[in-house]
C-alpha cells in the first residue's frame, strides 16, 4: 500500500509539473501570443475573427495577476477545456481528439508489429552460435541512429515521389468519402509508407533488448540441458527462450508506447498524416498557442498514464508470476 501511494504522489507531483510547465511556456515568450497573432507584420491579423480573439482573453485573463491566471488555468483543465484552436475556430480538445484517432490507428499497429519482428530478430541473433549475433549489431546500431523522419524522407522520395508507389501525403485521396468503394484500400495504401517507417523505427531498439535478454537466458542450466536432451530448436526458442525473456520484453513495452507515439509525430508531419504530428506542425506553422499548449499538455498526460499504469499493475503482476 504504501508502495501505491508513493508512486501515486511521484506522478502526482509529475502531473503538477506539466501542468505548470504547460502554463508558463507561453507566457515566457518573449511578447504576446495575442500580439504576435493581431500586432504589426504577425500576416495573420486578418485571419483571426473577433469572437476567436475575445475566446483568447477570457480563456487566458492576460490582464490579470499571474496567480490568478494560473488559478483560472486550472479551472478550466477541471472542466477539460483547453481552449479555442486560433486556427480551426473550434476547441482544442475537440482538435487533439481527432487527430489523436488517426495517431493511435497508425503507431498501435507499428508498435505491435515492430515488436514482434525485434523478438524473432532478437532471439536469432541470440541464439546464433559463437556469439555471430554480434556482427549483425552493428548494422542494427545504425538503423537506430537515423531518426525517423530522416528515414520518412526517404521513403517519401523513393516510394512516392521517384517510383509512384504509394501517395506522398495524406490519409486518403480528397473527395474519397466514407462507405465510397475503394475507400478502405485507399486508406490502407495511404498508411503504407507512414506505418512502414514507423515499424522499421521501432525494430532496432527492441532487437538490442531481446538480443541481450537472449544472451542471459541462454546461458541458464537448463537450456544446455535442454540441448542435452535434443529438443527441437523451435520448443528451445519458444518454450525456454521466449517464454523466458517474455517478462522483461513486456516490461519494456510502456516505453515502446511512448516513443511509438512521439515517433509518430513526426512521421506524420513528414507524410502530413492528419494525426497529432501534423496537428502540431500546424499549430507551430500559424502560431496557434493554445493548440500547441493542448498538444504539449496531453502528450505529457499521456506519457505519465502509461507509466503509471505499468508500474502500478503490469510490473507487479510480471514479478508476482
């Protein structure tokens, strides 16, 4: 119990931080988010309708004291109201739920299947005899270090630019609506590239852990007795191996999430995938500060919900098997 509430008040204490973080960042910009939006040369005076403006100054009371803005600030995170999108017109949180569909539909799945690549790749190259896994860590240590939108990039001018495989942007061809035939494969042909990226992103990392994880399994007294006994390499993989190392992988697994999904971010603005990336880009693009302070604001939430989540339930029932 006691163990509960120290983890619970660590996170607490983590969410009190984002939140005043979330904040002060826009108030620490040199200026007014207001003036940089309406004042001389912002180009975006025209853009910004009064009600929009008048929504800005309710929702943040920039003449108030610093304190009681904060107070207002946190009032209106009680009521899950993040404000008004500058941009769309239309509150954030409606705005980062949306996209965040798209998000989830596209990095859930490179998740899964990137993991599940690194544990055949991992246990491989684990169980290779005198020790031949190493040569191929290297060119996986490579794969890693090229970031993901680099790597997104890439397949953009490869795949959809030079050979005209896949689209180049996107979530569907414009005009293609829901229940239109073709509509499902159009949007699987538009997820292609973006959810390959992704996948082959996730691998790398994941295949160095089960690699390892592998290495100390097998060095255990009863995989060499397992040897002794001539059982076929597929039970020795999956009976004495993976159902071994199984524990740590999915302990792992909440920091895959995350960084799944910040991976995804900028995959997205790459692919301009109507997720939370592309989200985000826009609102840097337009100096949208409200959505960038929700978009900033939630994937912190998100990030302190997984780990909170693992460390309380899945970690413990992993050590309680």
């Amino acid at each position: 119990m006691k163990n509960i509430l120290h983890h619970l008040t660590k996170y607490l204490i983590f969410f009190f931080l984002i939140i005043a973080i979330s904040f002060f960042l826009p108030r620490l910009i040199p200026g007014s988010p207001l003036y940089a939006l309406t004042g001389e040369g912002s180009g975006y005076a025209d853009e910004v309708p009064a009600a929009v403006l008048e929504n800005f100054k309710e929702y943040y009371s920039p003449d108030k004291p610093m304190h009681e803005q904060f107070i207002q600030y946190l009032k209106n995170l009680a009521k899950l109201d993040l404000g008004t999108s500058f941009t769309y017109k239309t509150p954030v949180l409606d705005r980062i739920i949306a996209a965040t569909k798209w998000t989830l539909r596209l990095s859930i799945p490179a998740m899964v299947s990137g993991t599940l690549i690194a544990l055949v790749l991992g246990v491989w190259m684990g169980m290779m005899a005198k020790d031949r896994g190493k040569l191929l860590v290297p060119p996986v240590l490579a794969v890693q270090a090229v970031p993901a939108f680099i790597l997104a990039a890439l397949a953009q001018m490869l795949f959809a630019y030079q050979l005209g495989w896949f689209p180049a942007t996107g979530a569907i061809t414009p005009g293609m609506m829901p229940g239109d035939p073709g509509y499902t494969a159009d949007l699987l042909k538009h997820m292609v590239l973006p959810y390959a990226v992704l996948t082959i992103s996730e691998i790398p990392t994941m295949t160095i852990f089960v690699y390892n994880s592998t290495i100390k399994v097998k060095k255990e007294p009863y995989v060499a007795f397992a040897n002794y006994l001539g059982v076929s390499k597929i039970k020795l993989y999956t009976q004495f191996i993976v159902k071994n190392i199984l524990p740590d992988i999915v302990g792992r697994i909440n920091i895959q999430l995350i960084m799944c999904v910040m991976g995804s971010l900028l995959v997205e603005s790459v692919f301009s995938y109507p997720g939370v990336g592309a989200l985000l880009r826009h609102a840097t693009n337009y100096r949208d500060y409200p959505l960038m302070q929700g978009i900033l604001l939630t994937s912190c939430i998100y990030g302190i919900i997984i780990n909170l989540v693992f460390e309380l339930f899945i970690n413990r029932f992993i050590k309680s098997k």
